[in-house]
C-alpha cells in the first residue's frame, strides 16, 4: 500500500425509519482492489452512492479522496476529481452508439465552450480527435473494437456491462467504483471480469473498489476485503481471513 | 449494403460520411435553389413556410428530441422573437442585426424558463411551460406600449443593404439561407461535447451526473439554444404574417411544433424537415381535398384540427419513431433484400432496468 487513498469517517445515512449505513468508516490504499461484500441490503450499494455523492452524508460523516475533503461537492465534480462508476443494473446512453457513449467520458476532460461548439472551430476539431484516441485505447483495451458504432440499445448485456466500465475508464480516473461487475454474466464472462479487473488497475494504474457477490472472483482480485450486514461493517481484511470469519459465516447463513 | 473503410478519426467527425451523401445532399441543395424558376408565387410562399416551421423545429428538437426535456410553450418563444424582431425593425435597427438581437433575446428567457427545468421532467415541465406560454399570452396583451396589445403590430418590410427581401423569391431564399446555417450550427451542437452531454441528460440523469455532467446547467442551455432557433423562426414568421396580434401565437401552434417533430422522428435532424414539410404542407392538402369530398363531410367544422389529430395518433401507435424513422426501416430493407425479416424491427420488452435508481 502506497498511503491512503480514500478514506471514510462514520458514514451513516436511513432511508425513513431504516438506517441503511451505520457508522460505517474504511480507508482504501493508493492501487488497492478493495472489495465490499455482504448479503442483500447490507448497504454496500448505499456505500458507492455516498462516494459518488448520489446520496448526502448524515451527521459528522465524512469522506476525503486524494487528500481533499469532499463530503459536501456537487455529484458532478465527482468525476472531475478522478472517481468513475458503473452502476448494477447499467446505466448507458441507450439511444446512442458505444462510441458516443465512451467519448461522453471524455466529458470531463473538454476544453472548448459553448460558442466554439457552435461553430465547430478548428479548436474543437482537434479535441474531437484527441478524445477519440483516449477512447480508442480504453476500447483496445477492452476487446470493444466490434462494437464501436452499435447503438447500446442492441447489445447483449454482457456487452453492456463491459462498455459501462470502458465509459468510466475514458474518465481516467484515480479511482474506479464497480457495482457488481458480474451480475448477470455468465462464468466465462465471470472470469473475464477477474482479468481486466487486474488489467485495469495494473496497466491503468486506477484504484478499484467493488461490489460484489462473487467469492471466487472477490478472493482473486482483491487485496483487501470490507464484509457489510445490516449497514455496518462486519470486518475488514485480507480475503481468506473474512472467508473464515465467524461473523461473516453468521451475517450469510444465519445462527 | 455500403462498407466505409475508415483510415482517419477525422472521418468520423465530419458532416458528410462519404461521397453518396456529398452527392445526394447537393442534389437536394440544387433543386431546392432551382425551385422559385418551376414554382409560382403561392407555393414558394408554402414553401418558405415550410423552411420557417423548419428552424423553430430544430430547436424543438433539441429540446424534445436530444434533451428529453418536453415543452409546449414554444409558441411563447415564436412570439418573443417575432415581437422583439419587429420592435427592433421598428426602432430602425437594420434586418441582420434585429434578428440575431430578437433570437440572443429569446434565448435569454430560455435559459431563464429552463432554469425551473432542472426540478421537472415530462408532464409536469409540460405543464409549467404551457403556463410560461399563457403568462407570454398575456404580456403581449398587456404592454401595450411595446406591443400595441390587440391592436397589433405592423411588421415593416424586410430590408437589407438597400435590397429588399420582401418579395417572393427573395424571402424564399433568406428563409433558406437561415434554415441552412441552423441546420449546420445544431449539427455542430451535435457532434461536440454539448450534444452528447444533452443526450446523457436525455437518456440517465444519474450517469450523466457521474459522468461529470452539470445537469442545470446542461437543461438550461438546451432550452437557451431550443429557444434562440424557435426566436429566429419567429422573426422570419412576423415578416410571413405581415401584422402580429397576440391571437396568431397560441396553445395550438406548439402543439403542432410538438406534433412537427414527434411526426417527423423524434432525436434526428432529418426529422425535422419532414416534420415541417409534413406540418407546412398537409393544410394545402386538405383544402385540395375538400374540393373532391361530398359538401356533407368537407364542410365539417374542425376538419383540419381533427385530421392532425388522427393523424399524430396513428404515428404514435405505429410509428412512434416517425417519417424518419419509417424511411430508415425501407433503407434497411433494400440493404439487407432479401435478407431483412418481418421481425428485425419488432418492439420487445426490457426487463433488465427493474431496479433503476431515480
């Protein structure tokens, strides 16, 4: 672990009478893959849409990322400060081409203002270009190549899954938030999953933090585990250590 | 079927994909520039019409069709330019510089209008900007001494440099000469970051917000350049209507507007100048086709309205991606004959977002 990279202080939130995070606090490490598990309605989901301040913290809770404090910043300066998410159940732009759909990544990243779009200047032209070599690399990186100009709307889901993940990478973020990046594939994909995960945060050099259901997959990727029931933290660990955990054992399979 | 081999990024950014376009789009800029020698007078007139319902459908476009944000207020933004763009003539401003001034206006209360926007989505934005269009209404009846309340306002004659661009043939080529330059600046809007930030917003809120996207200020500036085209479309309209009194600018013309783009396809271009051809055209052809009807049915009061509405009812059941929509699907046939089948088009059912966020 090279120092902290997010950390997260007495994080609580309820949705009415339930409180579905209870003074939940972690720290991931710079480079990490961290993983957050636990059954149905743990809160892990909860947890993701803190960071991506989807959801306001309750109380003293509070969140830093890359030494800056960032509990209380728009939803849209998210991205800016270099976190990029996919959602659970997909979250594309379903009308438009996989290729439309990474470039919105690039978003972010643009130069050009209202007026110079207009008028399509030179200017824009280039940053047009440059975008699009980002994103050629996230989509060789990927295997997306076949699926370049096809509208999202007609792909298979693994497919789309993949190409959420590529749209979060064209961000180029620090951090990568996934939210069970393989619900709904296959075990073929499953194992796919397990490869660009370490992929991306080898060669891309991004953080990960997912949620997962997956043991095998959780217990191959991750450096560290966060095991969740009821909206607060079981234990954190090492992957087979939380495996053997008696109160993990006991949050999955009851007394 | 028609293969691109693709060598350069640049490729993709451009207007026209490959010579076949380049080709047929001149055609269709030629005969379009031909047509005051083989028309007569009335059906150039129809035809600038046509080219004016096209500029204020491109910015409904944007709006509906790319931003996913449904107005129907826009007569209100018709009337904005069309009032300021005559009070602008009347003041002595030359033509260019009131009607670029009419359409910053218009977008200005846009942008203003749009800012309540970014709380409402479907029928509720539809019915708060069907309110704006009323309290528009009865501004326009009220300052009298802007407007000439319903005394009206005489619309001076379109000049420019000593030229005078109230002819036929001239207006016909100024409407064109708009429309042209409209469709280039929303293709640019299209195809840079704006544009796509518009369809994110369009398609997930909530991923365009992960995605850095700024949604009030996205929505806001949809409805600022939905209303600057619409502003302009006005200005052209108030030369088209000759006088403007607050009656010519009510609900009934944004629903057509509505009816235009939803008709034409709703989130393409294309789209819209079937729209308007659609909404420009088809009065003419009910009046031609009253004359071959028994008296009994075409003296029916109400005929046109009721036509328009069948007609938006069986586009929304059997076509609901409109002309375009239809046009692509007759292109797609021939490009995959003999291959293409029955079922490639069929609707199906998603039950993969069930758990979607809002």
């Amino acid at each position: 672990m090279k120092g902290v990279l997010f950390s997260a202080r007495n994080l609580n939130l309820s949705f009415g009478g339930v409180r579905a995070v209870r003074d939940v606090s972690f720290d991931i490490g710079r480079g990490e893959v961290y993983s957050i598990i636990g059954p149905n309605g743990a809160g892990k989901t909860t947890i993701l849409n803190l960071i991506s301040r989807l959801y306001d913290v309750e109380g003293d809770g509070r969140m830093t990322f890359d030494g800056e404090e960032i509990t209380r910043i728009a939803a849209h300066d998210i991205a800016r400060r270099g976190i990029a998410r996919t959602f659970q159940n997909t979250e594309l732009f379903e009308h438009e081409t996989v290729l439309k759909n990474l470039l919105i990544g690039r978003h972010i990243h643009r130069k050009s203002n209202l007026l110079t779009e207009l008028l399509f200047t030179p200017a824009v032209a280039r940053q047009e270009i440059e975008f699009r070599k980002v994103v050629e690399d996230v989509i060789d990186l990927l295997d997306l190549q076949h699926y370049r100009n096809q509208v999202i709307g007609s792909l298979p889901y693994g497919v789309r899954k993949m190409v959420e993940v590529a749209r979060a990478l064209c961000i180029q973020p620090k951090m990568l938030l996934l939210d069970e990046p393989s619900s709904g594939l296959n075990p073929e994909e499953t194992e796919d999953v397990a490869f660009w995960i370490e992929d991306i945060n080898e060669d891309f050099g991004a953080t990960v933090v997912m949620v997962e259901h997956d043991m095998n997959l959780v217990s191959t990727t991750s450096n560290r585990v966060m095991a969740m029931a009821d909206g607060a933290v079981l234990a954190i660990g090492e992957p087979a250590e939380i495996q053997s955990h008696p109160e993990v054992h006991r949050a999955y399979l009851g007394d | 079927m028609r293969f691109l081999f693709k060598t350069n990024y640049r490729q993709d950014v451009r207007l026209f994909k490959h010579n076949g376009q380049r080709f047929w789009y001149s055609l269709l800029l030629a005969g379009v520039l031909l047509a005051p020698l083989l028309m007569d007078e009335f059906y150039l007139g129809e035809l600038a019409l046509v080219y004016i319902y096209a500029i204020a459908g491109i910015g409904l476009m944007l709006l509906v069709g790319y931003t996913g944000l449904v107005s129907l207020g826009h007569a209100a933004f018709l009337a904005i330019g069309a009032y300021s763009h005559t009070w602008f003539l009347a003041h002595g401003w030359p033509f260019p510089l009131a009607l670029l001034k009419a359409s910053l206006i218009t977008a200005l209360v846009g942008a203003i209008v749009g800012l309540p926007a970014m709380r409402m989505t479907g029928i509720y934005l539809a019915i708060a900007t069907l309110a704006f269009a009323v309290i528009v209404e009865q501004v326009i009846v009220h300052w009298e001494s802007v407007t000439g309340g319903f005394r009206g306002m005489l619309v001076p004659q379109a000049q420019f440099l000593g030229l005078d661009l109230s002819g036929s043939t001239a207006f016909y080529f100024l409407c064109l000469f708009i429309l042209l330059i409209c469709l280039l600046l929303a293709l640019n809007i299209l195809r840079s970051p704006t544009g796509r930030a518009m369809t994110a917003v369009r398609d997930s809120e909530i991923s365009a917000q992960s995605m850095g996207i700024h949604l009030a200020r996205t929505k806001s500036i949809a409805f600022a350049i939905s209303a600057g085209f619409t502003g302009l479309a006005g200005g052209l309209l108030a030369h088209k209507m000759g006088y403007l009194a607050p009656d010519a600018f009510t609900i009934l013309i944004s629903i057509q507007l509505l009816l235009m783009v939803v008709v034409g396809g709703l989130g393409s271009l294309h789209g819209v100048i079937y729209g308007a051809i659609f909404i420009g055209l088809l009065p003419q052809g009910i009046a031609l086709m009253r004359d071959y009807l028994p008296p009994a049915v075409s003296q029916i009061p109400g005929l046109e309205p009721g036509i328009f509405g069948f007609i938006m009812i069986l586009f929304l059941i059997y076509e609901p991606l409109g002309i375009y929509g239809r046009w692509l699907k007759i292109r797609q046939y021939f490009e995959l004959f003999p291959l293409y089948r029955k079922s490639t088009h069929k609707r199906q059912k998603s039950y993969l977002r069930t758990e979607r966020m809002r």
